[in-house]
C-alpha cells in the first residue's frame, strides 16, 4: 500500500487516482472488522475527533461515529441547534474553541460550500469534508466506488449514469471527479433546469433517461433537493417521475447486470420506484455498510496510518 500523502480529506477533486486505489483498498482491508463478534481494533486509540454537524444527516454522521468507535477513537458530536452557534458563534469560533480542548480531527458538514476548506487554513487539526453545500461529499463518491469495485470487479471502463438534480448534489460532483479520474465513463441526466451550466465540459449530458440509462452499467439516482431550490425547477413531482424517474421499464434499458445506486435519503416514487429500490439490483444496503468502512479507512490513514502532510 503507498504511503497516503494528505493531512486533510476535502474533496476528490485534489486526489491522484493512486489516493483513490489506497483509500478503497484500505476500506476493503478494513471492512473484515464489521464482520466480527466484537467490533473493535485500537488502532485509534488515544485520538480525538469532533463530529461538527451543521446540516441534518443520517448515514454519514452515524457512519463517522460508528467508525470511531469501531477504531478505539474518542468522539464528540456537536448538535449545532443546542450549541452556542444558536447564539451567533461562527464557525472558526466553534471550532477554535473546540480546538482548543485539543481534538485531533474535525469532521465536518455544512451547507456553504468551502467550509472545511476554510477551517483547514485556519486550524491545527486534520480537517474531513463531510459535505459542503452543493461542492463536494467526497467520502459518499469513495463509498459509492468501493460497492461499484466489488460488485464489478472495476471501476476503468464502466459506463455510469447519474440522473437527478445535478445542479444542487454536491454527490453528484465528487462522483463524476472519481469516476473519470478511474477510467469510468459517467453520463449526466437531468431536466435542463438542475444540469449545472458549463458541465458538458467535463463529461456528456443527456436530457432523457432512456438515453442515459441505455447499456449502463451502474445507475447512480440522486434526490431532488427542494431544501434548496427557490423557485420552480420543474412542474410537479409526479410529471418529474414521469420524465425523470427510474421503474422496472426503465431498468431494463441498461445491461442485465446493472447495479442502482442511491445515496440517500430516497423520495420512492419521485425519483425512484420502490420495486426498483428494494429490488435485487440495489445496492443502496450495500452502500450503506461500505461508509462505515470507507470513513473507518478515512480516519485511519489520516490520523493513524501512513498519513503525512499534504
């Protein structure tokens, strides 16, 4: 395994493909712990890391605590709706007050893009982006790669559909940096409206599904974010179905072996079907297992591993 060259994790987008391999490799390594009797290793022990949540979460911030545990870290998740930041703190004064108890990482989600960024300047301690406004969630892409690679054995070459609001998923983004950066070929699909101007750039978008999904082998569905939209995207949720949504016809236009992907959380029904979600080409269970693996694999070579300085 090379050495994991980063002291922070902030987005995808910096990463080398070789970061990406020992990062999925030491996820799949790791993975064996979840299996046993007694979850527990100490490879952490001794470490400190702050959960600093400023937007609702589910699976990344019980995936990041289970994680913790898992590695014999100390861990504190701060509610920010029960913390000083309801009384006006900022974030660099949560966080170098926190700093100042002597936290060895922070994990951090927030809804303006370059907070983890920000603070990585500003801070002593290691800094993970655990989602930043509609920029980069760069372990959701590490989780998604790694069930891609054990479900198809690679990740050069496969033919990958994203549809959904694009505009608004910072998943979306660090998805489609993974995915070239691995050889993947990743096709965007979407109402015109949440397809980000400019990014035909980086890889081809297609306004209808059918296209998108024809001879994919993996489909990536994201949720329609209506906590972020201000205005009218597109007419209903139901015609958004109609258009844009994924059911057992539309599976069947991709390869027979195909896998669906969902981040999470799912709307069933307007993105997509519940026969399809619960259906036997999910992977979304999967999904969820292998975050815990790949933010244990985050931790470990950033606070315990073979980790340096950026």
């Amino acid at each position: 395994m090379s050495a994991f060259r980063h002291r922070h994790l902030l987005g995808i987008e910096p990463l080398e493909p070789s970061d990406i391999e020992t990062l999925l490799d030491t996820a799949d390594g790791l993975k064996e712990v979840l299996d046993r009797p007694i979850k527990k290793v100490p490879a952490l022990r001794g470490k400190t890391v702050v959960n600093l949540f400023y937007e609702p979460s589910t699976r990344t911030r019980s995936s990041f605590e289970i994680a913790e545990k898992v590695l014999s870290a100390d861990s504190l998740s701060i509610a920010t709706a029960t913390s000083s930041v309801t009384k006006g703190e900022t974030l660099l004064d949560t966080a170098k007050n926190l700093e100042a108890m002597n936290p060895d990482m922070f994990v951090v989600r927030h809804s303006a893009s370059g907070a983890p960024h920000f603070l990585a300047r500003h801070c002593r301690s290691a800094i993970v982006n655990a989602g930043d406004g509609a920029h980069e969630h760069p372990t959701q892409a590490l989780l998604d790669a790694l069930t891609l690679r054990q479900r198809k054995g690679r990740l050069k070459g496969l033919r990958v559909a994203i549809v959904g609001d694009i505009l608004h998923s910072r998943v979306a983004r660090s998805n489609v940096w993974l995915l070239t950066k691995m050889g993947a070929e990743v096709v965007l699909c979407g109402p015109p409206t949440l397809i980000p101007p400019g990014i035909e750039a980086v890889c081809p978008v297609t306004y209808r599904i059918d296209e998108a999904i024809e001879g994919a082998d993996a489909v990536m569905m994201l949720r329609i974010q209506l906590e972020r939209m201000s205005g009218g995207f597109f007419p209903s949720l139901r015609e958004y179905f109609q258009r844009f949504g994924l059911d057992e016809a539309r599976v069947r236009r991709a390869k027979k072996d195909v896998v669906i992907l969902h981040p999470g959380p799912m709307n069933r029904g307007v993105e997509i079907a519940s026969e399809v979600a619960d259906g036997p080409y999910s992977v979304i269970l999967d999904q969820v297992t292998n975050g815990v693996a790949v933010r244990m694999a985050v931790l470990y070579l950033l606070l315990g591993g073979s980790g340096g300085t950026a």
